[in-house]
C-alpha cells in the first residue's frame, strides 16, 4: 500500500494539551489573586515602535502587555477619485481609515473577524480626523491602514495610538499626536478598569474608547457601549481615560523621537556610501 509521504505520521492515541491547561486560562479568565490585585487606573507597559515598514509612506508597531500588537501603515497623500473632501468653499483633503483584524488576532469563542470592522473604522476615521491638517491636502486622499495582530484588549485604542505614529512618521501635517485609552466597567458595578485586558473586556457590562489630542486638551474620539451606569460614572470614566491619555503621550513622543535619531545616523552613512562609489570608479 503507498504512503501519503504530505502527512506527519502521529501516534493511534494522543490526548489533546488543552487536557493538562486550568479552565480559567483556557476561558481567557485572570485568575482571582490578579484580579484582585489590579490597580483600576494603572496603564498597561507599551511598546511603541515608528518606521518597520519600508514599503509604507509611514508606519508605526504599538503592543501592550496585555497581549495587544497593532501594526499600522500610511499611505498617500494621493489625488483623491472624486475631489476633495469638503462639500463647499476650500476643497479639503480625504482621510481613508481601515480597521482589520488577521484571523488569528483572537481565540477562544470570541466574535468572526469582520463583524465589527467597518464600525470600528468608522471610529478610527472620525478619530483621526480633528488631528489632520487636511486643509493643507486639498483634492488629495490620505489612506491609513491598522490591522490587529493578536488582540489582548483595548485593541482599538492601541490602533489609533499607532495611526497617530504612523502619521507623524508619514510626514503628514498634525495639529497633535493622538493619544487613545480604553475603559470597561465589570457586570458587577464596580470601578472602571483602565486599558482592560480580554478577559476584563470580553465580561465588561460596559466599554469606553477617548481619543485625546495632548497639546491642546481637545478630544478627538468618543466610543462607548453598554451599560455604565447614572450619567455621573461616565463622567468618572471619562476623567480616568483623559488622565489616562495624557499619562501616554510622553511614551509616544519618545517613540517619535528615537525614530528620528535613528533616520539622523542612518543618513550621513548613506551619503558616505554614495560618495565612495564614484572614487572607487575613477580608480578603476
């Protein structure tokens, strides 16, 4: 009889290695100790990395510890189909915002990837927006692109942090970076928790997404869902995102400004290297 020599041969009997996993890690669920030990408005340790991607005008790589990796790229400015954007008067400048998520962003019995796509990028649209000189882009289109690699929680938020990146890295004209926190309050009524987690956001009653221009304390974003409670416990959200926001603009900035180090030494080696060639002909 031939072998099917594309097949791994395995074992007649195997057990499956979700047998020797607790429940609570296979259902996403912190254990008790951690969730007792959480701190309502502590912010998660981010990780901000400007310019991965070569092929892109711009791009930015931003991760939290929860898991979350968001990669985000810029492209344009280039002539817009249909006009600018502006309906009358200064024809303005067109800002396109797409919001995805890779299909192995997620696990467990979490939402298929495209459900919530095109009111997620509706929000980072809308988001963006206040931050973008487009006035200064008149007939032209701007196109920005994040996709969630692994989604650990606050995933949108962390998307508009890279979009923001991606767009100071771009070149683009910004009235501000765009500094972005989520909240979610548990079924319980407890506290809001800052930046939550999958498990704090997969079991919130309710949820809350504050894009915020640092520099001049204006908000950019709003996105909220659920149920939170009399009007003045989203006032107390509201108040933890922005402080929140303005805790993570100095982390932005650094990004920013090792990336413009990094293009400052990487420059005058490259023109080293284009004036070596020439000698190096005329010797020959």
């Amino acid at each position: 009889m031939p072998l099917d020599h594309r097949r791994v041969p395995g074992p007649e009997e195997s057990q499956s290695p979700l047998l020797f996993v607790p429940s609570s890690a296979q259902d996403g669920e912190a254990p008790p100790a951690q969730e007792a030990s959480r701190d309502p408005t502590a912010l998660q340790p981010l990780f901000a990395r400007v310019g991965l991607l070569s092929q892109a005008k711009g791009s930015a790589y931003v991760e939290l510890d929860g898991g979350t990796k968001v990669l985000c790229a810029v492209a344009g400015p280039r002539e817009a189909a249909g006009g600018g954007g502006g309906g009358g008067g200064e024809p303005r400048g067109r800002l396109v915002c797409e919001f995805r998520r890779a299909p192995f962003s997620g696990r467990g019995a979490r939402s298929r990837p495209g459900e919530r796509e095109p009111e997620l990028s509706l929000a980072l649209q809308e988001a963006l927006e206040p931050a973008v000189r487009l006035a200064r882009y008149p007939r032209a289109q701007l196109e920005v692109s994040a996709l969630v690699l692994q989604d650990g929680g606050s995933a949108l938020a962390a998307a508009l942090c890279a979009a923001g990146l991606a767009l100071a890295d771009a070149g683009v004209e910004l009235y501000d970076l765009v500094a972005a926190c989520a909240l979610c309050r548990p079924p319980s009524g407890g506290e809001w928790l800052l930046q939550p987690r999958e498990a704090e956001e997969r079991a919130a009653a309710a949820r809350l997404t504050v894009a915020l221009l640092p520099s001049l304390n204006q908000v950019a974003g709003l996105l909220g869902s659920g149920q939170g409670g009399a009007p003045d416990s989203w006032a107390q959200a509201l108040r933890l995102a922005l402080d929140g926001c303005q805790r993570l603009y100095p982390l932005l900035r650094q990004s920013l400004l090792r990336a413009a180090k990094r293009a400052a030494t990487a420059e005058p080696s490259e023109e080293e290297d284009a004036a070596e060639a020439p000698a190096a002909t005329t010797g020959t």
